[in-house]
C-alpha cells in the first residue's frame, strides 16, 4: 500500500521535551501561519470555543516566578527542588502559546464537545510546528487547572486552559517510543 505524504508528517510526529527546546523559536509570522493551520479543526456550530495567549521573552520568567509563589501558597511544605521546577517550567522554550479553550452556551453543542475542538487546536499547532521544522510539546500540570493561575493570565470565567503549547528549535534528536498497536484497540460493534 502506498502511504500518502500526508500521513508520514503524521507518523513522524513526536513530543520535544519542552527543556530540549531552545532559540530560535518561530518569528511572528511563522507563529501566524502556523495559527491558520491549527484554526482548520472539526468546530460544530463554528462556535470558535477557543483563543489564544502568547508567552515569550520575560514574560516567561515572570510567570515562572509567579508559579513558583503559587506553589508555595498551594503548600507551604512545598520541596526546593519542586519550587525550582515550577519557576524554570516556562523558561526553556522561546515561545508557549496557551490554548484557552472558551466554551459558549449552545443547546446543540455540548460543552464537552467544545472542549475536544479546542484539543484537536493543540494537537493541530504541534503538527504545524513541526511541519516548519521546530520541536514542540503540549504540556498542562497543575497550573493549567489552578484557578489562580486562570486569573494572572486573564481567563474569563468558564475559560479553561486546554494546554501550553511549548515551542522552540530542539538541542537534540528526540527518540521514537513505543506506540500502541492500532489493531488490538479496534473492536467491531456488530448490534
């Protein structure tokens, strides 16, 4: 069977870990027509639950230190290497780009379903980075559903972070890892 080119992009995709990625990242518009090809997602009712926010440059740091005092006030007893880690997390990569997913009140639309539409954006931007040769890793842990965190970086009430989409040039080659085998996972439904 022949493999359309397509579906090796597919095939090739993998994470970068977000501290393997460094500068350059995407220039403004790169990160733009990168945008326009993770926007083309299956959006019943075209409801757009979804928008974007930009952290790059200092900005990075600062949320870090943010992070870093948010931990703290979540647990006191919170460990210096763990402390550490939540003030670097935003640091290595040049460029995240927050996938805020906004559902709307619709009686046809779900909001689960809203929800799904704003994670196909973020699998959809790790494709178009890669497809412009940067490494990139959709990344959450706590921060994502930390509703303090929600109001530092001006979510709106119902908002939710549906991932932090770390990008930037990698340092080094990242291996393949095993992936599951499609046809122990499929079942037919026979009535």
């Amino acid at each position: 069977m022949s493999v359309p080119p397509a579906l090796h992009a597919l095939d090739a995709r993998r994470s970068v870990p977000a501290k393997q990625l460094g500068e350059p990242g995407p220039d403004p518009d790169t990160l733009l027509r990168m945008l326009t090809s993770a926007v083309r997602v299956p959006d019943h009712g075209k409801l757009v639950p979804y928008r974007f926010l930009r952290i790059a440059g200092d900005a990075r740091h600062s949320l870090g230190t943010f992070l870093a005092d948010r931990a703290v006030q979540r647990d006191p007893q919170v460990s210096a290497a763990q402390l550490d880690k939540d003030r670097q997390r935003f640091s290595h990569a040049p460029l995240i780009i927050t996938v805020i997913a906004s559902p709307r009140p619709n009686p046809k639309v779900p909001e689960a379903e809203q929800l799904m539409t704003a994670g196909c954006v973020c699998f959809a931007l790790l494709q178009a980075a890669q497809a412009f040769g940067f490494g990139a890793q959709w990344l959450t842990a706590w921060m994502a559903f930390d509703p303090a965190v929600h109001a530092h970086l001006g979510l709106a009430e119902g908002e939710q972070i549906a991932g932090f989409i770390h990008i930037g040039t990698p340092k080094t080659e990242v291996p393949e890892r095993e992936r599951p085998d499609p046809a122990a996972l499929l079942q037919d439904w026979e009535g």
